[in-house]
C-alpha cells in the first residue's frame, strides 16, 4: 500500500493533462511511422528506423516532461532572468554563426547537439514576464516598456532574424499574457502603437539594407498562397512553373484532405506521404486526416483544445500570479502553435514551418515543448499537494476538537 501511494504521489497533477500527453504520444509514434515511408525511402533505410527513432525521442521527450514536473516552483522563478540572458545570448550567436536549414539561420550546434534557440527563448519569455509582473506592478508605462516591451522586443526582433512566423507566434504569446493580467488598458494601447511604429521601422530598414531575409520569404509565401487563381492569369510557362513550384506544398495538402471522408483511408494507407516535402513534421496533420479521416483531425484538435481549457482552468486555482501567468502563458504557447500548423495544413493560411507539438517527428523541439508540459504539471502538482495537505490539517484539527470535547464531556 505504501508503494502504491509512492508511486501516485509522483504522478500527481492534472490527471487530464496527463491523458492528453499520453494520447498524443501515441499519436505521435504511429503518425511517424507511417508518414516517414518517404524519408525512409531517400535515407535508405527501413520505416522501422524512424519508428525506433521517435519511439527514443518520445521517451527522452517524457523523461525531460517528469524532469520538469518534479522541479520546485521556486527554481523557475530563479530561473526566469538567467533565462532570458541565456535566450539572448544564443540567440545573437546564432544570428551569427547559426546552422542554415531550408534557408533559415534558426539552429545553433552546441556540443554536437543542435536545436532551435527560440524554442527555448519562448518559454524564457513567459517565465519572466510571469516573475515581472508578479514583482512589479508597473503602474507606469515606461516602468512597463522598460521592463518588458524592451526585453521582449529585443527578442523578438532576434527571433525574427530566423523565423518570422516563430516571432510573431511569441509576441501573440506574450500579447495574450498582457491582456489576461492586471495590465492597465492605457499601457495595453500604447504598447500596440508602439510596436507598429517599431515594425514599421523594421520594414523600412529592411528594404534599404536586407538586414531580415526571413521577411522576404513571409512576404512571397503570402504572394502565392492563392495559386489557383495566379495560375488563371495569362504568364509564361516559367513564371507558372515558379508559381506551382512555391505552392507545391500546399496543393499537395489539399489534395490529401480532399481525397477523404470521415474515416479516411486508414492507418498506412497515405498516398501524399509521398509528395509532400515533409509529412514527417511540418504537414503531418495532413496526413493524420488522410489516413484517419475527419474524424481523426477533429479528435487531435479537440486534444488540444482540451489541454487548453485544463490550463485555465488550471490558473484559475493558482493563489500567485507567477503560476498564472506560467500556466497560461505556456498553455497559450503550446495551443497556438498547434492551431496554426492545422490551420497550414488545411490550407487557410500561408506555410509557417511549425510542427504539432507532442505529434511531428522528434528531436529537441519535442523534448523542449515537452518540458513546457512538465512545468505546466509542476505547477498542478503543488496546487494538489497544498490542497491535500490543507485538508489533512483540517482533519487534524477537527480530531483534536473533537479529542478536546469528549475530554470536556468525561470531565
């Protein structure tokens, strides 16, 4: 009986939010499986590779989420300044010596390992905005710019220089933060103004330096997100080649989802795993409905959705604003980047290159949103513990009451 509550005292928090991690996954290794067929195929390899291979990553990414989830609430408020330092840090170096991948400057390789810095940095931002605002109740606007416009900022424009729909993920991230706090209306307003005069500096000094190449690709991928309709128009071959070479991506998603009904074609049976550049990760949903049908893309968002709803319903219970704000900062983080790669892979929205946390191919983005998870669950964590302990101090002084009475009574 003591192990049995050993082991469920380890495993405390949102039982919700644990299912949800647990069925994406599951998720996760089965989509893998079946849509890396192709990535097999060019690396010469078996599926089952890739099978091993997420299994590894899912189990590294579960490891570093009970890490997180057993880690004292204390340590991430320590955490919160030296985090946005390290964010910006590696950041700038891989501004500067970063790893290109797809034309985009946003790996760094530290110790033979590589991964995204804004990764980290997002969950950076929310952790001190979380501390800032429970520090400081910045009644005055250039207490607020300065303590986190400036900050963010910074961020966000070092972001920008690797991903421009990353950037705009953190700063609607950290916008949503603002407007659930106790932040000023006044301070909300002239943030808004303040950050589109700033963008439109950028712009401007972007188109007489070229100092943000990612906005370049933003913008084309905007221009051809219509292509049936360019297609129409009276160009030449080449410039119609371009035109289908641009939205290969997203006519081949179109394809998959239109070619299905409720049940889809069933698990393994995808036949745009084989023409869609990278069905692994960032157009994985598209096949999860091909093969699994309506049914199967409504159930990964309703997942989602419901992990959403958890988390505020979580930060209702919180007494800090720290924990709030951390639960509902992460919580909107991981949802947002969920919505916006479903809504690319049914074609409403130009490609981001955003994988589906928990579920695309693995590696130290699965671990990192992972780790998110785990905070989040930290945080139910402590919340269910001082519950208990609270009623537990309540039963003792109802037995030592009622001790108190009968001895009253004897007397």
């Amino acid at each position: 009986m003591a192990e049995q509550e050993s082991i469920v005292y380890r495993l405390r928090g949102d039982k919700v939010i644990w299912t949800v991690v647990i069925m994406l996954s599951l998720i996760s290794i089965a989509a893998v499986y079946s849509s890396s067929s192709s990535l097999a195929y060019k690396n010469d390899v078996s599926s089952v590779h890739f099978l091993l291979t997420q299994m590894r990553f899912v189990l590294f990414g579960l490891t570093a989420l009970y890490v997180c989830y057993r880690i004292p609430l204390r340590v991430y408020r320590s955490l919160a300044y030296p985090g946005m330092i390290l964010s910006a840090g590696l950041l700038l170096a891989t501004a500067i010596a970063g790893k290109s991948v797809n034309e985009a400057d946003r790996w760094i390789n530290i110790f033979g390992i590589s991964f995204q810095p804004s990764e980290l940095a997002k969950i950076a931002v929310v952790l001190y905005i979380a501390k800032v605002m429970e520090l400081y109740p910045m009644e005055k606007f250039m207490e607020f710019f300065l303590r986190i416009l400036l900050p963010v900022g910074l961020i966000s424009v070092l972001i920008l220089n690797g991903s421009t729909s990353q950037a705009l993920l953190m700063g609607s991230t950290v916008f949503l933060i603002i407007m659930v706090s106790s932040t000023s209306w006044k301070h909300i307003f002239k943030s808004i103004g303040l950050v589109a005069a700033a963008a439109a500096i950028l712009i401007l000094l972007h188109l007489a330096f070229g100092i943000l190449p990612r906005l370049d690709t933003a913008y084309n991928r905007f221009k051809f997100n219509d292509s049936e309709q360019l297609v129409d128009k009276n160009l030449s071959p080449a410039e119609k080649q371009k035109i289908l070479d641009k939205t290969h991506q997203k006519r081949m998603a179109k394809v998959a989802i239109a070619s299905v009904g409720i049940l889809g074609k069933g698990p393994g049976n995808s036949t745009q795993r084989y023409l869609l550049p990278h069905p692994y990760s960032d157009f994985i949903y598209t096949i999860i409905i091909e093969e699994w049908g309506f049914m199967g893309g409504a159930l990964v968002l309703m997942l989602y959705l419901f992990f959403l709803y958890r988390c505020l319903m979580l930060a209702r219970l919180c007494t800090k604003p720290f924990t709030m704000l951390v639960v509902t900062g992460l919580g909107l983080m991981i949802t947002l980047q969920a919505l916006l790669h479903m809504l690319v892979n049914v074609a409403i929205i130009p490609v981001t290159g955003h994988t589906l946390p928990l579920i695309s191919l693995g590696g130290t983005s699965l671990i990192i949103i992972s780790g998110s998870f785990g905070i989040i669950l930290s945080v139910s964590r402590t919340i269910e513990i001082g519950r208990r302990k609270k009623r537990e101090n309540e039963a003792e002084e109802n037995r030592i009451e009622n001790n108190n009475t009968v001895e009253v009574i004897e007397l």
